[in-house]
C-alpha cells in the first residue's frame, strides 16, 4: 500500500511547493544508504539493500521518505514495540533530513505520517531514543509534542 499526500496545502512551513511523504521503494536505496551516512551511520547502498529487506514483518514496520522535486529528502522508519511494561507503541527507530532541506517542515511531515501509521496499528503512543549530543533534533520532538521523560545510558556487546 502506497501512503502519499502532496504537501500543497500545507506549504506554510515549507519552501518547497510539493514535497510527497511515500512509502520507501527498492529503487530508494542509495538515497536511504546516503542520508544514513548524514545521520552518523555510514552505510554502503549494498548494506542497506539488505537491511531495507531484513525489516520484516511488513506489518510492524513502515519506512517513509519525503520526496521533494523527485528526490529522496529524508527517511522515518517506525516500527510497533511489544514490551511487557507498556501498552503497545510504536517507536520511531530513525530519522534523517538532509542537512540541505532542514528547517522547511519535512520532519514534521515525516513525523505525521508516521503517527498516522501508528494509529492505524492500534498504538496508544509514540516513542523515540535520541543521543544526549542532539539537541536541535530534540528541540525538533519537543516542537512536535514529545516530552523527555527520561535519561537511560545504553549499552552494546558484538556477538
């Protein structure tokens, strides 16, 4: 299912004219693998053709991008959390907009369109981790209505 709207009547916050908020393609992946290298995660087209595939089930994950003037301005991938200490949400697990078109709304949009896409799966709330060093990204999620709720440190082992 191909979820779109072109932003026309929405244009206040944005200079473009027309930006369409669509699920991602195949045909995406060098754009997705390029703005994850802008986000801080280099990643070669190959790696992400792999990743873009493992996300799995369909059901429990969208990825969105913003496409403005026929290119890939930015990504969201949002998938549904069950935990056992919270009602079902959904958690955004990335996004990115490319540092050339910040600023025009394209992360808000992303951002709707991800909620949206929540809603429909029966969330009761939004979720998302963002590094400490972020702040304009977390001045972003608080201009959207997130709130902090809490400082956690993370922690990785390689298998």
């Amino acid at each position: 299912m191909l979820w779109s709207y072109a932003m026309a009547n929405k244009a206040a916050n944005s200079s473009s004219t027309k930006l369409l908020i669509r699920r991602a393609k195949p045909t995406d992946v060098a754009r997705l693998a390029e703005l994850a290298g802008e986000l801080g995660y280099p990643t070669t087209t190959a790696e992400m053709k792999v990743r873009l595939r493992r996300v799995k089930p369909a059901a429990l994950h969208a990825i969105f991008v913003a496409e403005d003037s026929g290119e890939v301005v930015g990504w969201i991938h949002v998938g549904v959390s069950f935990l056992l200490e919270v009602p079902l949400r959904a958690e955004i697990n990335g996004l990115i907009v490319s540092a050339a078109t910040r600023s025009r709304g394209t992360g808000a949009r992303l951002l709707e369109a991800a909620e949206a896409w929540a809603r429909k799966k029966k969330c009761e709330g939004m979720s998302v981790r963002s590094n400490v060093i972020r702040e304009r990204a977390h001045a972003f999620y608080e201009r959207n209505g997130y709130e902090h709720y809490k400082t956690q440190k993370s922690f990785r082992k390689p298998l």
